[in-house]
C-alpha cells in the first residue's frame, strides 16, 4: 500500500473522560500518519446514546489538542468522508444491516428481555459455555431463521421491536492478521450472536464501525487490545459485505498495566495511588466529582506525550527524551510490543523534570509568572527568568515552579519552628548581627564578594560554615530548604537580604 492510501482513525466514544490510555492509541494512530505520509481522522462514536456525556466529546478534543496531536478530518474542520460524528451518520448504517439479512448473513430477533434471561438461566446450568445467542441456541429462539417468513414480515410491519444479529458461522476457524501480534485464531465456537443493529434505531458499535472505516477508506485500525475479542466478528462484516479486499490492515496496542503490572490501569488505582489517569481535570456533570489531570497537576503536554509513547513503544536505542518531530521520524509498528506496559508514575515525573530542566529560563519565566500573578504579586520578566535559572533544578511539577521561588517575590512571614529549633544557638544572634554589619559595607554586592566576605567572617569568628549559613538561610527564606544562599542573596539585593535579617531577627527574638 502506497502512503498516498495510508488512512488511520481514532475514535473514541464520549461516555466519559479520554482515559490515558485513549491517548496513548491517538498518539500512535498520529506517529503512523505522519511518518507514513498519511492522513490521521478523529471519529467520534456516539451511537452508544445510553451513556453518552453531554460534556465528553470537548473534553476530548480539548484533551487532544493540549497534546499537539493534530488531525487532517474531524468534526469540527470536516473533510471528505464526513460527517465526523457517527450521530449525525445514522441514516446510514440500517442499509447495511439489512444487506446483511437478505444475504443471510444476519437475521431479525423479537426475542424480549425475559426471554433471554430465561435462556442464558437455563444454559448456564445445563452448559456454561453455551450461556450466549449463537450457533447453538438461536434456533430455540424467537428469530426470523424459526418464524415462517410471513410471521416476520407481520411483525416487522406491525413495527415489534426487533434487533438484528449477526449470524456466526458454525465449526469455522476465523484468522486475523494483525501487524503486531501476528495471525490471531479464533474458532466461532467461541463467539456470539452480536446484536448489530439495536431496537432504538440505533447501529451498535460492531456494525457502525466497520461501516465507517470503509466508507472512510480507513487503511490501518489501530486501536487498544481490549478491542481485539472483537476483531473476529469485525473480519466477518467485511466479507460479508463484500469488503474483504478493502479491509484495513489491524494493529492491536498492548494494555497499559497498573504500576504492580497486575490488571489494566484504572481511574481508581490513580485515585489510590496519587497520580492522574486522565490527561485534564474532568468534572462529572452529576456528582460533581473531581479527577485530577496532567494538565492541572503540573506537566508539560510535550513531557505527558514522550511518556505515552513509551508505554508500549520503544526505538531500539537507549535515548528516552524525544520531541514530536522526533517521535514521528523513528516511529514504527514493528517496535510496538505485544505485552502490556506498567505504568510507572515516578517515572513520570521524571521525564517532566527533564522537560523542565530543557526550558530556557524565559520560557519558565512565562510560567512562573502565571503562578505569580495568582498571589496578585507583580514580577519583571528579566527578573523571573533569572529566578527560573536558580531553582530549575528544583523543580519537577509546573506549581514546584512558584513553591521553590515564593520567597523571591514576597518576604516569608512565619518562620519554620522545627528549624529554628534546630539551628538557633544562644551565640546565634550575635553571630547573624555581626554578619550583617559586615555584609552592610560591602561596595559590591554578588556572590563572589559574599562568598569572600561569609569565609573571613567565619574564620575570624572562629565559627563552621552551617553556624552561620543556616540561620541566614532561616531568616531569609523562611525555612532551611532552597537554591545556594549566595545566589539567592545576590539577587535579593542588598536593601532586602538586610532587611529580612534585621526583621526575622526581630520575630525569632521576640
């Protein structure tokens, strides 16, 4: 297939938040389109009208395009295959169906559902495995394969519910050939009766995306392993519509794993264990319940994208920080694994750490600054930036950005009692005094000559280093933790490394 032809979709359904793993496969689907030269479609899959979330479809496309994950056709842009929403396709999908039926390939099925809880009742006792609709229970059904033609076509005119079920081939090997996990076999002893077309009018899944993604031209499905018992079944469509040649190469992701690697990563193990599963905060329109994101909790949207691309993907070398551009030209299917990947959230905070240690202090400067004008504090640029440069190290999480730098923009008020504690000796306060004395007839102030002015002051005192720095550092900032006291005092500037002595000198002695 020439890369002219190379199509791929996301599609996700808006019944909820874009769990990160949704992203992961967004990704994936985007990588593949632009290093293949191809176009890459968002499809929003909304049939599923149940459950559908007033507020999850721009959820979605918020959280997509925070990630840079761009697409060629979608609902709001359009295209040529459109429209982009499959709500807004409905007309479409019956015909199908009912090609399917008159092929027959599929049937119409009146059973209520009383009756198919008494049927699944009885089979569990007598054979569990048959406890579904398929080859060998639909014949006990009430179905247009045990109604005489004539009973069907009254009911269908007297308008009963019906669905319409894909009929299951009997005693048949089903082979899928999938890019990253090879020839996949499944028997149809294995599978069921799906409902293709439900009694609202409404496609399910199966049938209005195999639909889709040929009218689309869909060329390569690649999508989550949860969807690969469904692979089977999406085989059939295709031949029995007729669009077997045309059926689009599949590629199925590997789950992404709780941090133990025991089950698939759940909302409620980053509830557990402390990080987000979501790639933005979502707020449930119902309960009002609050899930953190990557976004709000502090990560950079080019940091939260090197770290899904890793979840299942690797290039072969031992480099780990990548750019988009630079994921998009080493990309491959054939570097996807089979088993799932562990999502580790330390190693998560790693890779942010290493984007923010990537940053130009300007640029940290612009965050910096958003966190600053919160406290209703005003700052200058020049200045932020030189901030930024002492405590970047420092920092993991975007808000790390304002806690190690507060003291920079506003004198601390309290006083970390623990440390004082600690640190504050009887011959303290005269030590810090006359430290300030000296420091107050420096000419030039900088952290050379303070460097040079703290190591005579000590030796003529015939006192250690922590004796005097600690305090400083206490009366200074507040507490005992944060960048090198010489640069901090250098670019406080003299007036207000003195005045925070003289103050905090005050409070501490009462």
């Amino acid at each position: 297939m020439n890369n002219s032809t190379i199509r791929v979709r996301f599609a996700p359904s808006p019944t909820g938040p874009l769990h990160i793993g949704g992203v992961r496969t967004a990704l994936y689907n985007f990588l593949f389109a632009r290093k293949t030269g191809g176009k890459v479609i968002l499809r929003i899959e909304d049939t599923d009208q149940n459950r559908y979330v007033s507020n999850a479809e721009s959820y979605i496309i918020e959280s997509l395009n925070w990630c840079g994950i761009q697409f060629d056709e979608d609902p709001i842009k359009g295209g040529p295959y459109g429209p982009y929403r499959q709500s807004e396709r409905k007309g479409l999908y019956r015909q199908y169906a009912e090609t399917l039926v008159s092929r027959g390939f599929a049937y119409y099925a009146f059973d209520s559902e009383l009756e198919l809880e008494e049927m699944r009742d009885r089979l569990k006792h007598e054979d569990p495995s048959m406890a579904q609709y398929g080859p060998f229970t639909r014949l006990s059904m009430k179905n247009s394969l045990t109604l005489l033609a004539e009973v069907v076509q009254e009911k269908l005119s007297n308008c009963e519910p019906f669905v319409i079920r894909i009929k299951i081939p009997e005693k048949e090997d089903i082979i899928v050939h999938d890019l990253i996990r090879g020839e996949v076999v499944v028997h149809s002893h294995n599978l069921d009766d799906k409902v293709l077309f439900k009694s609202d009018g409404w496609p399910t899944y199966h049938l209005a995306n195999i639909v889709d993604d040929h009218l689309m031209k869909i060329s390569h499905v690649i999508r989550g392993e949860e969807w690969l018992p469904s692979a089977p079944l999406h085989v059939l469509l295709y031949r029995y519509l007729g669009w077997e040649a045309e059926m689009p190469a599949f590629a199925h992701l590997p789950l992404l794993l709780k941090p133990d690697g025991n089950g698939k990563l759940s909302k409620r193990d980053g509830d557990r264990l402390g990080f987000p599963v979501f790639p933005l905060q979502w707020e449930d329109l119902i309960t009002r319940e609050i899930s953190s994101g990557y976004r709000e909790s502090g990560y950079l949207p080019e940091a939260f994208i090197n770290i899904l691309a890793f979840l299942g993907w690797n290039p072969g070398t031992e480099k780990e920080l990548f750019s988009m551009d630079e994921l998009i030209e080493e990309f491959s299917l054939e570097r996807v694994g089979r088993h799932g990947s562990k999502f580790d959230p330390e190693k998560a905070k790693w890779f942010n750490h290493h984007y923010i240690q990537r940053m130009a202090p300007e640029e940290l400067s612009l965050l910096l600054t958003s966190q600053i004008v919160k406290h209703c504090l005003t700052t200058d640029p020049i200045y932020t930036a030189r901030v930024c440069s002492l405590i970047r190290d420092r920092v993991t999480l975007i808000p790390d950005l304002w806690n190690n730098a507060w003291f920079f923009f506003k004198r601390p008020e309290t006083y970390n009692e623990q440390v004082k504690q600690k640190i504050w000796k009887p011959e303290t306060t005269q030590l810090v005094k006359g430290f300030a004395e000296e420091a107050g007839r420096l000419d030039v102030w900088n952290k050379e000559q303070l460097h040079g002015l703290v190591e005579n002051y000590l030796f003529s005192m015939n006192a250690k280093m922590g004796q005097l720095m600690n305090p400083l550092r206490l009366l200074i900032i507040g507490d005992n933790q944060g960048p090198g006291m010489m640069e901090t005092e250098e670019l406080l500037g003299k007036e207000e490394v003195l005045a925070r002595i003289r103050i905090g000198m005050e409070k501490i002695n009462g």
